[in-house]
C-alpha cells in the first residue's frame, strides 16, 4: 500500500519526536511492505517566522493532498506573555482543524501497567481505566461570534450549535461504543444551557438506532469530579468543544503517562495524529523529551486512517517492549540509565 | 447581638443537616451572649410543591430582611430524568442568586489531617492543600441571552462579561490573597474567549493596586490539570460562572473531605452560606447524612457576615473534635459506630 502523509512538526520538541515517529512508521511499513511518501509541511511559530502565518496556504493545500497528517506540537513562550501578538500559533491550530473539517477529537485516556505509580491518583482509583472523550472540535464557543461593546468595556461570545454537528459527532461516539465496552455518557449542562438541551435532545433520539449501547446523560461538574474519582466507570463520552477543551486535559493526567497519551482529529477532508502534549520548549532540541506519545499517535493513524491494525499492533508491542526493558527517556528512567529521544526511536525503529 | 437569619432548608437531606446547623449555632451565640432569630422559606422542590414556584417571593422577602441566609440543599430526582418540566428546582437557586445579587461563590478546599487517606489523590499530592476558588455567580452564559432558531435545529447561548462585574469579583480575590497566601491566579480561556481576554485585562490594571499579590494567569484546562497534580500549589483563584462551576466540583472531590466543605456566597444584599453537597435524595429521613459540612458553613457565617471570629473558631474546634474522638456519621465512621445526624448535632451542640 502506498501511504501518503503530510507532516508537521511544528515548535519545541515537535520536530525531534515527529523525528522518531517516521523511523518508526518507516520501519512498520517495510516489515509489512508498504511504501510512505512523507510530505513536510510548515505550522506554528515556526510558519509564523518563516511565512508570518501558523497555518499557510501551502500547507493546507500539503494536507488536504494527503491520506493522513501526522502532527508534532506548536507554541512558543514569546508569544505567552504578550496578549498584543496579532499573530499567534494557536490562531494556526483552530484555522486547520476549521479548514480541516477536523470535527471529531478523540483522546483516550489508559493506563501502563508499569507506570501506574506516577499516576496522582491512588492504584486502586486508576487502575483498569480505559476511557475514549471524544471532543468536537470545530463548534461551540471556539467558532462563534465574539466581540465587544461600550468602549470595550462589555464583552461577549457566542456558542452555538447545529443538530447536524451533534449528530455526526454522537455517530461516531455511538459507533465507538459499540466497538467497546458499549457504554456511552453524554456529558453537557443541560440544566442551564440551550446548546446543552440541543445536544441532550438529539442524542437521546438517537438511542434506539443502539439498542446495545447504554447512553447515560452527566452534567460537566459531576464528570470532572467522576473523572478523579471513578475513572475507571467511563467508557466513551461524547462532548462539546469547550467542555472537551477542559476534560481532556483533566482526564489525561489521572493515567500517570501523560507524555504517552496519543490523540486523533477526524476530520471531513483529512484526519490528523497528534501527541497530546506541548511543544515543551524548555526541552527543546535536547534530544531529551518523550516520543512515545508521538509513536503511539502513528498507531493510532496505521489503525484508523488506513485500517492496517497489524501494523498499529506492532507499533504498540513496541512501545510496551520499550517500556519493559526500560529504553526510555529521563521523565520515565527514574534511577535507570535515560536514552536520548533519538536512541528510544532507533531502538524502537530496530525492534518494531 | 441580635442576628436575624434567614434559614432555607430546602430538599432531600437539606432539612436534616439545617437542624444540626441551628442546634449548633444556638449553642454558640447562648455561650457568647448573642441571640438568633431564624426564619425560614420555603425554595426547591419543596417549594414547588407547596406554592408552584422553587423560590417565591415571600422566601425572597425573608432572604432580604436577613442579615444572612444559611441554606441546605435542593434537588429532587422525580426532576431528574424529565427535560420537559416547566418548573425545576434548578431554577429557583439561579433566580435566588440574580434576586440576592450573589456575583461571588466562595469555595474552600482543605484538607483534615485524619481524613486524608479518603482522597482519590495520594497523600503527598494532596497534603498541604488550602485552596479558595472565587466563583463568578451572577454571569456569563449561566445569564445572557440563549434560544433556538431554524425550527429548533439551532441552539445558541451568549456569554457575556462586563468590566465591573470582573472588577468586583476580582477586588474581592485580591483582597482575599492579601489574608492568604498572597497568590492569585485568574483562570481564563484568553486564547481563544473575548469574555476572558476582558479578564485577563481588567485583572492585569488592578495589579499595581495590590503590589504585594502575585498575580498568574492560567488556562482553564491547565488548571483542570494541575488541579489534580498539585492542589498545594494553588492559593486563590478567580473565575468567570461556568469554568467555576466545573473546577469547583472537580476541586471538591480531592480533598478527600467533599462532605465536609462548606461554601458562601457573597451578595450585594445578604450573603449565604451553604455546604457544597446536593440535596442527596436516597439518604434523605434517614438521619444518616454528614450535617459537618452545614455546621462549618455557619461557622463561615459566623466570621463572614458578623465578623464572629471566635465563635467561628469554636464551631471549627468542636467539629475537629468530634472528629477527633470519632463522633462521626457513617459515610466516615469506617469500622467504627456510626453516629445518626442528629447525635452528631447534639453532640457538637453540647461540646462548643
Ligand atoms: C491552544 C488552544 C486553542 C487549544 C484548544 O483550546 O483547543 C488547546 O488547548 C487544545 O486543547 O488543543
Ligand atoms: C444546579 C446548577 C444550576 C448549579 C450551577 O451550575 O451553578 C450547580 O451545579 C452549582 O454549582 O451550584
């Protein structure tokens, strides 16, 4: 099979773990006898310095040409403290996932065994969690109007939603379900939110076309405390943008492998493969930060973008193999020898 | 002195726990010379029942003749499952906190040295913690304008922030960190919200007002993280309604105390004070619930809205003693005997 994939690397540690990601996809795909054709293309502060926009043309055209985007990180502390900036890289990230048609983020949230200690919740809290939020991405309150009025003085923005967009984004959590443990929360505040009804409304009308699933309905407060307290009763839940936004993040420390937590964005046109962490400046071109993360998004692209799961199962084996004879970076070695971010993707590339 | 206080018992377990409150509170003012004069209202489904309304304007009468209102809880779950209802408890809390001008929802989260072990947190992530979150609760998209349109396959709600109300909440955060820690964090969505870039901004003029504060500026789902990472870490924060409304809840779980944190609610014409449990239907007759967190919320109206300091100090020391010498209802008695609520009142009551 002949794979087409763009790539953005984007800032901080993004270029050195997309680095070890190819070696690793390169190495799948000459075991199984596939060909890649990777074709970079510019995003983040590095787009802005170099072309003065996140997300230029020539790379949405370098996407939308490819099967598959596989994604590093973007951000840059100069543009942290300066609420002046016109231009900025997250700009870069919300005009892709628009332009992308990203509409659907699903980030799960599992435990390695071996790392359960790192978790800050206790073992038995944690262990067994096997979660899946999926967050849209291209509604809500993130794309609608904003603005100003009396001198600036009063400010407003708008979420809004179409039974359309929940639709689509409840099918996939429906469909996902049902490839698991067929348990599906739709997690809104309906108890104050119009939007919220809306999505309630049309996913409860959506139930009897899944008879095997069981929905249960949560308001945002109740999860984000069900989330630290019984991680391990949630399979799939479905949610709006800015409640996702929070969510993620929250459930993505609670595994103690948060530097190994892949994440997709699926998209209308194209879908992307992303780490969930930062761009990590302070680690920057140290050949120090984790790419398992990155590695284990490039499963997740083998599996979903093109349906090789023997190929995203080799990746995963892997990785566990890395983790078990400890060829991992410092943030995992703890007393043990720390390898290089480039060693750990040659070692992986090697042994895949 | 003479403190008129309006009691709104409210739902489920509210009445209960109010008991133990007043059976408490009585024994104070009888040892420090004060006299209390209680009336109550009728709110929640309570009130629906017996006029139609969760918050009618008599019970809004007694609320503004009171010097404070100490509340239980409300809730019911014949509402629960039944989005059609035209009149919901719900409704009654946020018109109560628009009527009594409520803008600012204080929320302790600390820790009790012989309850630690019940944390979902491991005891060195959460040992130490002493947080306030200060809510905004008179705002934002809980209030603006939301509905339908295109047959009512769109929905929208509108959030929306004026420079004085951040003003006024933000006044109130500075100057609770100049008694604390003298850190303050705004928690926002300035990347991508006007309403919080109006935040950011306001909070960043009133800095030089208060030199000796520590200001930082966070991200909602970076806090959501850290929250659960390092809670000690944090001092005081501030947010807008929504974002509060979830990282209040998702604070509440890591104390390992969640029955026992008591909250105010800063109004413009009578504050309130509240333990942040619900109205916890399935206990309700029971006389099993935890009346502790009701107790410590009198003991906050006591120092807040008379300026009782030690009659504060008594309550909080007799609730540590029953604690201590495990007078206790049954959600911490463990293998111990487990004490009804209104033995747990008495006994406070009897002790102060
Ligand atoms: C950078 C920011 C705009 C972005 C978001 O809020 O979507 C980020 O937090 C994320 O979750 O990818
Ligand atoms: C019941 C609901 C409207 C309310 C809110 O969201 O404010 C509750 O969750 C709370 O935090 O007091």
């Amino acid at each position: 099979m002949k794979l087409n994939i763009a790539l953005l690397a984007g800032d901080g540690i993004g270029p050195e773990v997309i680095d070890q990601a190819v070696k690793v996809s390169n190495a799948v795909a000459a075991k199984f006898g596939h060909e890649i054709a990777w074709t970079s293309g510019l995003t983040g502060a590095a787009a802005i310095d170099a072309v003065g926009e996140p997300y230029p043309d020539a790379t949405h055209e370098i996407c939308m040409a490819a099967d598959a985007v596989l994604f590093g990180a973007i951000g840059h502390p100069r543009f942290d403290n300066d609420p002046t900036a016109k231009v900025r890289p997250e700009q870069g990230l919300l005009k892709m996932r628009k332009a992308l048609g990203l509409y659907a983020n699903v980030r799960p949230t599992f435990t390695f065994p071996s790392l359960i200690d790192n978790s800050p919740l206790k073992r038995e809290r944690i262990e067994g969690t096997d979660l899946i939020i999926l967050r849209e991405l291209t509604g809500g309150i993130y794309f609608g109007e904003r603005g100003r009025r009396d001198d600036g003085d009063t400010a407003y923005d708008t979420c809004t939603y179409t039974k359309e967009e929940v639709t689509r984004l409840a099918k996939l959590g429906f469909e996902l379900a049902m490839t698991r443990g067929k348990k599906l929360c739709c997690v809104d505040k309906a108890n104050v939110l119009e939007t919220s009804r809306l999505w309630r409304q049309t996913v409860q009308a959506m139930e009897k076309d899944y008879p095997e699933v069981t929905v249960s309905y949560e308001f945002v407060d109740a999860v984000a405390m069900r989330l630290v307290q019984w991680p391990n009763s949630y399979d799939v839940l479905i949610t709006e943008n800015l409640f996702g936004d929070i969510l993620t993040d929250e459930a993505s420390v609670i595994s103690g492998s948060m530097g190994l937590m892949p994440s997709a964005s699926k998209g209308i046109h194209t879908s992307l493969y992303e780490p969930i962490h930062g761009s990590y400046p302070q680690a920057a071109g140290k050949d120090i930060a984790n790419p398992l993360a990155t590695v284990l998004s490039a499963a997740m692209m083998f599996e979903d973008a093109f349906g090789l799961t023997a190929e995203a199962a080799a990746i995963r084996d892997v990785v566990n193999k890395s983790l078990a004879e400890g060829v991992v970076t410092e943030d995992l070695a703890g007393k043990n020898k720390a390898y290089k971010t480039s060693e750990v993707g040659d070692w992986l590339a090697a042994n895949v």
